[in-house]
C-alpha cells in the first residue's frame, strides 16, 4: 500500500464482522470523503440504518469515530475504530478493522466496491 491513502470517493462493503453477521446480498457500505488527511463518511445498510465517521489518515492507518443507529430498535451505537489497508490481488482496497462496542473488542473486513 502507499505510505498516504487516498479514498475520496470510494465505497467500500463490508465482508465480515466479528460485531454481527453480514448480510452479503445488502451489507452495509461505506462512502468516503477526504481532504487532505481528514477523513469522512457516511454508511447505511444492513444492521445500520444511518452512520457516520470522521478522523484521520495516517499513513496506511485510517483512525475514525463512529457513530451509528442501529435497525432493530434504534438505538445508537458510537466507538472508535482503526483499519489497516491491505492491496488486493485484483488491485481494489481491503480495509480490515479493529474496533470497540460496549468494551468488546471485535474485527471487521471492508472491501472496495
């Protein structure tokens, strides 16, 4: 990978998650903004039925705050997250994901749709 990412404009889908099953025929996505190293974003679908992230980049890292409600009772859910990207074979991004929720530590994989 570059030692800077660059995600502006990209959409990412998640693939797996340690925090919930994924639904893969409408996993949730995840749309990025970026300027510079500020980083931000949107994400619905799946278990989410809105989210958002901000935060940084950091060479390979992306570090963001989230916050997100979720489908079964609307209740929100907030953390902090830090993805390490990886290079595909086929050259798309696969962000793997370290993240906490209510002290839990869990794992998510996203890849570049």
């Amino acid at each position: 990978m570059p030692s800077t990412l660059f995600l502006d404009g990209m959409r990412f889908a998640m693939v797996s998650s340690t925090a919930s099953e994924v639904d893969s025929d409408a996993p949730t996505t995840f749309d990025y903004h970026q300027d510079g190293r500020l980083i931000w974003g949107e994400y619905t679908g799946d278990t989410v039925t809105e989210g958002r992230f901000v935060g940084e980049i950091a060479g390979a890292e992306v570090r963001v705050s989230f916050a997100h409600a979720l489908v079964s009772d609307g209740s929100v859910v907030r953390g902090d997250a830090v993805s390490r990207a990886e290079q595909e074979d086929d050259g798309r991004i696969r962000l793997v994901e370290d993240f906490a929720v209510d002290g839990i530590d869990h794992v998510s994989v996203c890849l570049q749709v």
